[in-house]
C-alpha cells in the first residue's frame, strides 16, 4: 500500500517499455514535490527505454521543483502557454548539520545531474545553478527564449503537442534511436484505479492534517463518553489514513509533537479553571505546528492549506467555548438536589416551633428551629440552613393555598 504519486508514475513506465510505446507522455499539473522521491524518479525518467515527454498543462500550472527535474530528465520537455517551473527554494536538500565541505559536494552533484540531463538534451543550463542554490522559477516564455532554450516545446494542449512531436528523434540511455510518429495518433490513457485515487488523496498534505485532527477528536469523544468503541474505533482508521499519507511527506517531528500538545492543552481547559488560557494557548500552537508540520526545504511548494488550517481553529475554539460555557454556567446555577437544594424550600410546621420543633418538607418530618420567634402549628416557613441535620427556618406571612401546595 501506497499513497506515493511517484509509484503510479514507475508503473505507467513500465507499461508503457513493457508494451513498446511510441512514447510515454507525463502531463505535469502539481507544483508540489518531495526532493527525496523526485530525484530518484527522474533518474528513472532519464534512463527509460522509451521515449519520455514531460508536458507541464494545462495553462496555469507552476509545476514547481517536479517540473525542474522531470523536464530536465525528459527525452522531450514541452509546456503549455502560461505555466512554470522551479521554486524560490533550492532545489537540492541539505542537511544543516553537515559541513560546508560536504555540503557543496551535495550541491555540486545535485547540479551536474540536471547539467547533464539537459546538455544531453540540447537544452540550455544556465539556470540550474541558481535553482539548485538558491531558487528560480522560469515561466514557458522565459525557458523558451533562452539560447538554446531551456525546453523543447510550447504546446496548447495534447493535440498541438502531437503534432509538433511528429518526426523528432530521441536517444535512449542504452544509445538506441526512436523516431516519432505521433500525428493523428489518439494517446491511450493511463489513468489511477479507485483505490489509487484514494491513496493520492490521503497524499494530500492537508486531507492527512484534517484527518489527524478528526481521529483525534474521535478518540477525544470516547474518552469523555465512553460507549461500546464507535468512536474510538472510527478515530484508529482516521488517524491510520493520517499516518499512510504522512508516510510519503516529511514531517517535522517538533511540529508534529507540537499538534499532539496542543489538543492536550486545549482538552485540558475542559477539567481545570484556566477560563480559556490553556485553550487560546493550545490554538496558537497549533496554528504554528500546522504551518510548519511539513518541511518546505525537502519539499517545496507542499503545504497544509491555510483554510484548512483557520477551519479547524475556529471549530475547536467554538467547540470549546461552548464547552466552558456550559461549565460556568453548571457551577453557577443553584444546587437544587441533596440537602442543599431544599434552601429556599418551604416546609410545613408540625410540632409548633418554640425555637424548635418539626416541619414537613419532600415527603418526611425534619427537625427544625426558627431564628425569629415560634411559629405554630399548621403555619409555612421557608428553609434558610442546614446545621447539623437540622433545618433553620424563618417564618412566613400567611400565603393561599396554591402557593402552599407547590412550595411543599
């Protein structure tokens, strides 16, 4: 089980040389890449025993550090009007804690490979350097005007591009030629099964945040309501859809540890008389935790997106407003069962009160003394203490009835 594009890319590779294709085309439209698994499918580009055309499309799309490398490594780089590559991050990923020595071995190498590539092609390299160390993005009009340019098609779509396909000659790694012969030729499409759509979803940097969020909301709700193990059941397989995503990014272990804080600050507010600082505390956090949960040098232009983000913070803050707010509001309202909910009661007199005697209320006979004078037998009197299992009562002016009734 996999949720990495990239795997879906090898086998539509494999199909294409297993079943002697004219040629394989990749339409790029993500502008979203994992160094650490697009440098290694662009070696397999590279070396495929089939002519391989990456085409960025359609208009719009800024195919990001997986254009730079699929392009360079394609037998033919084609884009559509108005679309990009590169990123203003460098394409090579560095371990800071490495020397400057080692360090520049790893740009220098990072550098060559896409040099190489591209003067293999024709294609011009006087990007890369800066791309690789620093950043660039070239749009089609910019990789196109250069001196060879630096792709070797603008097509509007599929069908321009089979045209201007036609007849062009590529070498393969293994030193063989292929003509192509592309025109009016219909592309059989290669397209992910049901399952492999669901794995790419999981994929998705924020579908596997708001995920996370939901398991553990689940697991939240069993805790506090323990049942027969639906929710907790249901949070297991949202956060195992969390994880299977999360497998194929690179998470920051300290903003992932910063997430799982947060819901324990801001579950804790619910238990404790913090009035909101613990959760106002919890979301900031997790606000800072989500916007740097993936990490944006291994992988450029990948992101959790920032609405989800807010989403999430403004449910779990109403969430939790609600939940104090119902708290004050139950430490708040008067006790109205046990002993100390018959303070304000009214009783009746049963043995005449001289201070003491005997009153009636809910039902039995309690001892009662008044603090202001007797009360006679048959007469109301309204509950003010409890001392000692003995009700301190004062008396009360005669009342009707009805009022008699429903105080007793």
């Amino acid at each position: 089980m996999t949720a990495n594009p990239g795997e879906l890319l090898r086998a539509a590779l494999r199909l294409a040389e297993a079943s002697d294709a004219t040629a394989l085309i990749i339409q790029l439209a993500s502008e979203g890449a994992v160094l650490r698994s697009i440098r290694p499918l662009a070696v397999e580009v590279a070396e495929a025993e089939v002519p391989v055309v990456v085409y960025v499309a359609p208009s719009g799309t800024a195919s990001g550090a997986a254009g730079a490398f699929l392009l360079s490594a394609a037998h033919i780089a084609a884009m559509a009007p108005d679309t990009s590559f590169g990123t203003p991050a460098p394409l090579a990923e560095v371990d800071a804690v490495l020397s400057e020595q080692t360090r520049e071995l790893v740009l220098a190498s990072v550098a060559d490979q896409l040099r190489g590539w591209n003067e293999d092609r024709g294609r011009s390299t006087a990007w890369i350097d800066q791309a690789v160390r620093e950043g660039v993005i070239r749009t089609n009009n910019q990789a196109f005007a250069t001196e060879p340019p630096a792709v070797d098609l603008v097509a509007r779509d599929i069908e321009e591009l089979l045209v201007l396909l036609e007849g062009r000659t590529v070498e393969l790694a293994n030193g063989n030629e292929v003509q192509l012969n592309t025109l009016g030729r219909t592309p059989d499409l290669i397209e992910p099964n049901v399952w492999e759509q669901f794995l790419l979803l999981l994929a998705n940097p924020t579908v596997a945040f708001l995920l996370i969020v939901m398991g553990g909301v689940a697991i939240y709700a069993e805790l506090v309501t323990p049942g027969i193990g639906i929710a907790a059941g249901l949070g297991a397989v949202l956060l195992l859809g969390a994880l299977v995503g999360f497998i194929v990014l690179p998470i920051r272990i300290v903003s992932l540890a910063g997430l799982i804080l947060a819901f324990t600050l801001i579950t804790t507010d619910l238990y404790t008389p913090t009035h909101g600082t613990l959760t106002v505390i919890g979301l900031v956090l997790l606000v800072v935790s989500a916007m740097t949960l993936i990490d944006t040098a291994q992988a450029p232009n990948v992101f959790i997106a920032l609405w989800a983000i807010v989403v999430v913070v403004m449910v779990i803050g109403a969430f939790v407003a609600a939940g104090i707010w119902l708290v004050m509001r139950i430490r708040h309202q008067p006790v109205t069962t046990g002993r100390e909910g018959m303070i304000g009661r009214l009783a009746e007199v049963r043995q005449r009160l001289d201070p003491d005697g005997m009153v009636f209320v809910d039902g039995a006979l309690w001892r009662a003394i008044s603090d202001n004078g007797a009360v006679e037998l048959g007469e109301w009197v309204r509950i003010r203490a409890i001392h000692e299992l003995r009700l301190v009562v004062s008396p009360l002016e005669p009342v009707e009835p009805e009022e008699a009734d429903r105080g007793a």
